[in-house]
C-alpha cells in the first residue's frame, strides 16, 4: 500500500477561512522549497469585458511563489513542473460569453456560458499543463460583450476564479 502526500498548500487552497490568510501572510508570499508555487484569485467587481481581453482577477487570496501578476491577469510559472490550473465563470442572464484558457498566447479550453434562457450559467474548466518556467497562463474572453458577476458587495459572493498550483517540480 502506498500512502499519498498531499502538499499543505494545496488543502488550505480549498479553505477561504482564516487559515488560509494566515498561511498566505505567514508566507510572505515566497516559495520557500517544501511548498509549490500556488494562487487562488477572485473576481470581486462585475466586469464587461471586449473580444481576446484578459481577465484581471482582482482579489488575490494566495499567491505563493508570486506567479499571478495582479497587474496583467496573468500566471507565470516560477519553476519548471506539471500544474493544475483551473477557472470556473459565471454570466448574467441574457448575455452568452465564451472565454479561454490560453497558455502563452495559444488558446487550450473554452467556457462557455449560455445565457439564453432566464436563468445564470456557470462553468468551471480545470486543466493538468506541463508549464516550463516563465510560460504564462490566463483566462481571456473569446467572444464581444461578455459581462461577468462580482461579487455584488456580497462578503461570499465570488462567482468567478482563477487558480492553480505546482502539482509536481521538475526542475
């Protein structure tokens, strides 16, 4: 039988409590060598984007290793290693936006969201990328007038995220 060793940060990755802003000021977001580059960002303010735009996500909740640049909306690998990388978007009612994942300019999956109906749509697309380092990773719109939720002022309301973590250091 062979016993499985999940990194720390990747647990505290799924928890938005206290610990998990502990863990991140504690960090002073570095990467010190038994933890994997990590970030979790948050799309707080609703947001209408145009065709081939990026997504700035606009709340970091942990970005150890300093790979997500808040500035540009892009991750760049630290290190050479196997990522998961991962993006989950929601859309008003009426409005039908397609974005993308996009690895160093060259799209990878979409999400889609159909906003035919009366109802919101969400989609969460996650992805294993063998990421060499400095290759860059985000979520841009594929298509004109995507308008995605914030989180409306609403503490808990994040509809929208971006996030991913070094599954496996190669280097």
């Amino acid at each position: 039988m062979s016993i499985l060793h999940v990194p720390l940060v990747v647990i505290c990755l799924l928890n938005y409590g206290e610990t998990f802003l502990e863990l991140n000021t504690s960090l002073g977001n570095s990467t010190p060598s038994n933890l994997p580059a990590a970030f979790s960002t948050a799309l707080q303010k609703t947001l209408t984007i145009d065709a081939q735009q990026t997504l700035v996500f606009d709340k970091v909740l942990t970005n150890v290793g300093n790979g997500y640049d808040l500035q540009s909306g892009k991750f760049t690998a630290p290190v050479k290693g196997l990522y998961l990388i991962t993006a989950t978007a929601f859309n008003f009612y009426h409005v039908s936006p397609t974005l993308e994942i996009v690895q160093n300019n060259i799209s990878l999956v979409d999400l889609y969201l159909d906003g035919s109906g009366h109802q919101n749509s969400a989609m969460t697309q996650t992805l294993i990328l063998m990421l060499n380092k400095g290759d860059s990773v985000w979520v841009r719109s594929k298509t004109d007038a995507a308008k995605l939720s914030g989180s409306a002022g609403q503490p808990t309301g994040v509809y929208n995220t971006f996030s991913g973590y070094c599954i496996k250091n190669v280097e």
